[in-house]
C-alpha cells in the first residue's frame, strides 16, 4: 500500500553494508531524504545516486541527510567501489525488499520496459561518462522494480512522497534542496 503525505515514516532499525545500524528514530529532529532504488547495476539509479551524493554536504550543512535502499544483495554492492564511496550516506541493501513493501514500493514491468525502450541508450551514455556502474542483475534483483523518493520531516512525518513514473522520474534537485533549507516541499514561483 502506498504511503501518503503526513503519516509518520515506517520504523526500521537495521545494518547498513558498512556495517553500521541505522536506526529511523536517530533521525529525529532533522529532515531526511529516503531513496529507494533498483538494482546496483541500473544507470538509472546509480545517476541518481551519483547526483545526490555530490550535494551531500550541502544538504547537510542545511540539516538533512540522507538513506539509500537498493534491492541488491550486500555482496553485490560491496564488489563496486562506486558504491562503497557513498558512505558516509548509509546504503542499506533490501534483497527481500520487506522495506520496499513497508514504503509501498510497487514494481510495473510496463514502466520498466517503456523506460528502457526510451531512454536507456542515453542513460547508459551518461552514466558511462559519470563513471558510475552499468552491469546485467544479479541473482534475485528485478527488472520491475520502480523507484521511489520521500522528504521527511524533523518529526519523522512524510512530507512529499514520490513514487516515480518512470526510470528517470525522480524529484527534482531544487526541490530536495528547498526542503533542506525550508522544509517546504514546494518552491516558490519564479518571478
């Protein structure tokens, strides 16, 4: 079931692939962006993953931080040193996805497919230029599997909610870093 605007964010204490615990209450008090992701082959995803860490400190001088979810198993991940440089972010590995079901992740093969058809060729030309990795799934990833994004507040309180519509539907940057500085999940108009 999908999650909605101001319902408090599904509670988890678990192990990052740094070995770190990570627990959702320890965020309380400051404003978290949540990333659930695919598998740690997708151009589509380690772009975006890419793009964000890159305004890590920004964000965090404003107060945020931030979690990454990606379906693959910790294994998986660890063999990238693309994704053992996002630490200090924590990356939490969900191969049974039980926190992609508690954030009502769904998975839509006709999304998959239709973002593949048009825009994988240009993705996987970006990301091979951004140096992040493009690799075939592992086993038990899936080709279904449709990101999502979430700003939670200092509450633990969702404010925006983003099941994405596509494989590069993402919330837009200026967005995450309004919420950041302001916490509103709206920008203002341009004048």
């Amino acid at each position: 079931m999908k999650l909605s605007i101001a319902q408090t964010a599904p509670d988890f204490t678990l192990i990052d692939i740094f070995n770190r615990e990570i627990k959702l209450e320890s965020y309380r008090r400051k404003r978290l962006f949540i990333g659930f992701f695919r598998h740690a082959g997708c151009p589509f995803c380690n772009l975006r993953v890419h793009a964000l860490t890159k305004v890590h400190k920004e964000l965090q001088e404003k107060g945020m931080e931030m979690i990454f979810f990606f379906e693959s198993k910790k294994e998986v991940m660890l063999r990238s040193m693309f994704h053992k440089e996002v630490s200090p972010i924590p990356l939490i590995a969900d191969p049974e996805k039980k926190m992609y079901a508690a954030y009502g992740l769904e998975e839509s093969r006709s999304i998959a497919i239709k973002s593949h058809l048009s825009t994988f060729v240009q993705t996987a030309f970006k990301a091979s230029r951004a140096g992040v990795p493009i690799h075939l799934m592992a086993s038990g990833e899936s080709f279904n599997t449709i990101p999502a994004e979430f700003l939670i507040d200092y509450d633990l309180s969702i404010k925006k909610v983003h099941y994405a519509q596509g494989l590069n539907d993402r919330l837009s940057m200026d967005l995450v870093k309004h919420f950041a500085e302001v916490g509103e999940t709206e920008l203002p108009p341009i004048s």
